[in-house]
C-alpha cells in the first residue's frame, strides 16, 4: 500500500446477492503490509445457472485506508478554526445576563400592592400624596377642620 494510505486499513467485497457489503475488520494505526487475518466460508445451495454465472465473474475486494497527508491537512483546519473563535488569552467570555420583563416586574409589583400610581395634583410640597394640609388630600377636600386645626386655606399644624 502506498505509505500515506496505509493507515487503519480495512476491505470490503460483495458476494453474489448480498445486498451489503461484507466487510473485513481494520487494521489500526499504520502498515503498508497489513495481515488481516480473515476468513468466511459461503455455502452455496441450491447452485442455480445465475451462480453460476457470478462465478464467471471477477471477485472485487475494495481496500481503504485514512490518507495522512489530508488527515494532517484536517486537524490544522480545525485547530486554525477553534483558535480564530477563540477569545483572547486571559479574557474572559461574560455569561449572558436574563432579566426579568417589564410585564413581570409590572404584574407582581400591583398584585403584592407595593405600587400606587400618584396623579402630580395630589402631591404634596413634601413629596407624599395627600398630607394634611394639602390643597389636594382627602382631609382638606373634606372641608375646614375643627377650630384651630388644618385649614383649606393652607394652614399646616
């Protein structure tokens, strides 16, 4: 066998209607002589005119073996490959970060009740909706308060 062939060799034959072929076990690692140390016994019965006519034929025994010149070729291909996707020495690739969506946030945040939507008008100078005092709480809408207590007029405690 030609040397850059010669590598795990193995053979295959078909034998008259054998709709597969029969295959020979390989032969590992590299050998231009190998030994493969094989053989099959076929009976033939009944002998028909087409068996007979087979064997008029030549017997093709097919011979394979791993080209290391292209197997070298591969495993720098795919070492060039893996080393141009590849980061750069000492960089880290970041994991991707999953937040959660507005829907969520929004859905949990009003059923847990932690959120309540505020109108600008009924904010009070502090910052809080509907102190005392403000023009717009519900204690000032509800009118003057007791004598010398809040007013609508703004008076503060």
């Amino acid at each position: 066998l030609p040397e850059n062939l010669a590598n795990d060799v193995r053979v295959e034959y078909h034998y008259f209607v054998d709709e597969k072929p029969h295959e020979v076990p390989m032969v590992l690692g590299h050998n231009e002589h190998p030994i493969f140390n094989y053989s099959k016994t076929f009976v033939q019965d009944p002998v028909t005119s087409r068996f007979l006519e087979y064997l008029q034929t030549k017997l093709v025994f097919r011979v394979y073996g791993k080209d290391s010149s292209a197997d070298a070729l591969n495993k720098s291909v795919t070492a060039a490959a893996a080393a141009a996707t590849a980061p750069p020495p000492g960089r880290q690739v970041p994991e991707p970060i999953t937040l959660p969506s507005a829907t969520s946030l929004q859905s949990g945040s009003l059923e847990s009740g932690s959120i309540e939507a505020v109108s600008p008008s009924r904010m009070s100078p502090s910052g809080l909706p509907g102190a005392i005092g403000d023009a717009g709480s519900p204690a000032a809408a509800a009118g003057p308060g007791p004598p010398g207590g809040p007013t609508d007029q703004g008076d503060v405690l």
